[in-house]
C-alpha cells in the first residue's frame, strides 16, 4: 500500500453476510467521505429511515428490494443509487446481499 492511500481488492469479502441479521464494518472514515459495508441475512431488512448527508449505495452481491422515498428499486449486483439528503430509504435482502454505503460529508 501506497503513503495515505486505501486499498480494497475485492469488496465482496470484506464482510460475510450472516445466516440471520445484519453486520457493518466502516471501512474508511475520514473528513469527507465515511465508507461502510453490510452484509445481510436473508431476509433481513433496515427500515425506513434517514440520513443527514447525500449517500451512495452500490449492492455487490445478492438481491435486494429498495425503497426510494415513494419509489422501489429491485437491486441486483452492480446496482448504484446515490441518495440526497433526508430522503427516506429503506433496504430489505431477498437473497444474502453484501451492499457498500458511502457518506458523502461536507
């Protein structure tokens, strides 16, 4: 690894996602960008909820339903949402699903 560079070769395993719940582990953390990945159980949900900074949610493998403000997303490997600010979400895992989380700070 490079002097103040970060480096993943494959997102998909950095987390396991359980046979049941969810697990997050925060990957980066600095002054304008927060990177967390999820691993879900089957079956698993967050429910609706907000965030207090744009975000972007890129799903990495399984499948998984979204809920976008009043609009739903069926999120397949390789799906990319970047979310404003305050607008309501939730995330429910069809399959297993691993689901990288950037926060975007100011």
């Amino acid at each position: 690894m490079s002097q103040g560079d970060t480096r993943i070769v494959d997102l998909a395993k950095e987390v396991e996602p359980p046979g049941d719940g969810i697990l997050t582990r925060t990957l980066f953390n600095d002054d304008h960008v927060k990177a967390v990945i999820f691993g879900f159980g089957q079956g698993e949900e967050l429910s609706e909820h907000t965030a207090s900074m744009p975000a972007i949610l890129h799903l990495i493998s399984g499948e998984a339903t979204l809920t976008l403000g009043d609009e739903t997303v069926e999120a397949q490997p390789g799906t990319w949402i970047h979310m404003p600010a305050n607008l309501q979400h939730s995330v429910h895992a069809k399959t297993p699903v691993v689901m990288l989380l950037l926060l975007l700070k100011k």
